[in-house]
C-alpha cells in the first residue's frame, strides 16, 4: 500500500517544532539510548543536509513513516546548517562506522564524500542519494526532485509575469547538485525563451535568510529598475522577501522561490511572493527508505526516482493536492 495514497498529511509548524527538537539531539548526541543496528530489524541510516528549515523536518517524517510500514530501524541526522560541509562528513563516517545495512545521503558537496561512498561499496552497504546526488557511480539510485525541470518551471511564470527587464537570482550554494542544478535550469530558460529578460546577478549566500536579505538588498541597489528575484530555496527566498519589505519595495518586485515553509506561504498569501516550487519532502523521505530496503533485499533500482514538484501560487495554495505537498 503506498502511503502517499492513504496517510498524506499536511506538515504543521507544531510538527515541525517537535521534530527539529529531536534532530538537534540526534545532530548533537554520539551515542545514549540503545545503539542504532543492535536489533532484528535491517537498520538504515540517514544523514541529511541539515535540519534548520521545515524541509528536512518532513523529509524526517516521510523516512519514518516509511520506517514503520516497512519494520525497519532509521536514524536521521544533519548539521544545524547547510554551509557545514565538514561537520556532515564526520556524521556520515559516524553512520558508516555503525555499520549500518543501507546508507542514505544528501550531499552538501557532491564531491567531497567520494571517498567515504567508495567505502561504503567496498563493504557492502548499499547507498541511496536523495536531495542531491553526489559525483560518483555508487549509490544505486538518487531520490530527488527534477530541479532542471522544476528550477524551469520557476523560470516560465518568472517571464510570463515580469514580461521584460531586469532580474536576479539569490541561490543556496554552488557545490551540491542541488544548488548548480536549480540556476541552471532557472537560467537555461531564461536565455532560451526570454529573450527580453536579463539576469544581472546571481549572488551565492548559503540558504541564510540575513544573508539572502542583504545580497538582495545589494543587487537592488546597484539595479533600482530591477523586476524579479528567484530565491533556490527555502531561506533564500525568505530572505529575498525581507529584503523587499525591508526597502520598502513590496508590490514592486515579482518574487518567486522555491520550497514552501511557512514564511512563504504566508508570503505568497499576503502577495509578498508571486509564488514558488514545492517539492514533496515527506515522498522523498518515504521513497528513500523504501529504496534502501529494496537494496538490502537485493532489488533492482531505477537510476533516478523523481519525487516530484509543483508550482504553487495564491491561486492554487488551498487546492487538496497543493495543500498536501506545503510542509508547514
């Protein structure tokens, strides 16, 4: 029975609170309680980008709900925040060294956990990419969002409401796939079919909302005829919408972003932000899961599995299948 079928539910900022308390725990804690793997069940070990934005926190619920469909033992652990490259490859070591029976891992820099993930496969741990993947032939599939095609997706009602002029882009980071991947395909759009749209900046600022605010800010000053701004992310775009109300620019500028906490929504509501992309946290997390116990059983895999978007707006917001994706 699939779950996102039967059990989908809405992700809330209670949820969210709670979750998070759990993951700072996790995040900070190297041992307490029972160890993880000690049981019957297969254990999987699931070491994310981070945990500071609602995102993960529904990831968080889909892998276990998952967890408990499928009777297995998940543990699920990230930085505080996604600029810790370093700090996310001791908690991947950590799993490793658990031993666990399959690996889960969103990358913060697809590079830098070669080498742990060619361990990985020299001791027979099968590894599930999921968020972004990673530069290697290990992982025997990658759960994500199409973030080509979503980061388009963006780019199409960017142009359609702008119409001409100038825009910017505000992303998260240049060294996970997640982060190249959502300007490229923003971008690639852009030159292709918007002729009379000129991207004038692209400013990197770590998915922090202060500094995605005052990147904004900077490009607003050196472009006052400015006409859009695209956020990558959840705390980017956040931050792109403080920056607007910040200079008293609401109304003037077509922001659009990407993720759905509860800052853009109500955003998008109160006609801060245009709209965004929505990804599907709670399938990613349940399909990651479910993909590594598939693995551990000796399954075959598809390369990719796309865990899907949508484009939300003030228009749709409320729909029954956009309500199910915001993750509160």
């Amino acid at each position: 029975m699939n779950i996102h079928t039967t059990k989908r539910r809405r992700f809330t900022a209670a949820a969210a609170a709670s979750v998070a308390a759990v993951l700072a725990l996790a995040a900070c804690a190297s041992g307490g309680g029972g160890e993880p793997g000690a049981g019957d069940k297969p254990y999987v070990a699931l070491v994310s980008k981070g945990f500071q934005h609602q995102f993960w926190q529904a990831v968080k619920q889909g892998a276990d709900d998952a967890a408990a469909e499928l009777d297995v033992e998940v543990t699920f652990e990230g930085p505080e925040t996604e600029t810790e490259v370093e700090k996310q490859l001791t908690m991947l070591q950590t799993a490793l060294d658990k031993n666990p029976d399959a690996l889960g891992f969103a990358a913060l820099d697809s590079e830098a956990s070669i080498p742990m993930m060619t361990d990985a496969e020299s001791r027979g741990i099968p590894v599930i990419a999921f968020d972004s993947g990673v530069e290697s032939e290990v992982p025997v599939t990658t759960v994500s969002t199409d973030n080509l095609a979503a980061s388009a997706e963006a780019a199409k009602h960017m142009a359609e409401l702008v119409g001409s002029g100038k825009i910017a882009v505000i992303a998260h980071d240049q060294t996970s796939q997640t982060g190249q991947q959502r300007v490229e395909g923003f971008t690639q759009y852009i030159a292709e079919n918007a002729p009379d749209i000129e991207i004038v900046d692209t400013q990197y600022a770590a998915g922090d909302q202060l500094k995605s605010a005052d990147a904004a800010k900077a490009i607003m000053q050196a472009h006052p005829d400015l006409k859009g701004i695209y956020g990558t992310n959840e705390g980017s775009a956040v931050g792109v919408v403080k920056a607007v109300q910040e200079t008293g620019k609401s109304g003037e500028l077509t922001v659009i972003g990407f993720d759905s906490g509860k800052a853009q929504t109500d955003a998008i509501r109160d006609g801060l932000m245009a709209g965004a992309i929505t990804q599907d946290p709670i399938k990613m997390g349940y399909e990651t899961v479910k993909a590594a116990v598939a693995a551990i059983n000796g399954e075959e895999l598809e390369p990719v599995i796309d865990s899907g978007f949508y484009w939300y707006d003030k228009d749709n917001i409320d729909d029954e299948e956009i309500a199910a994706v915001l993750y509160e």
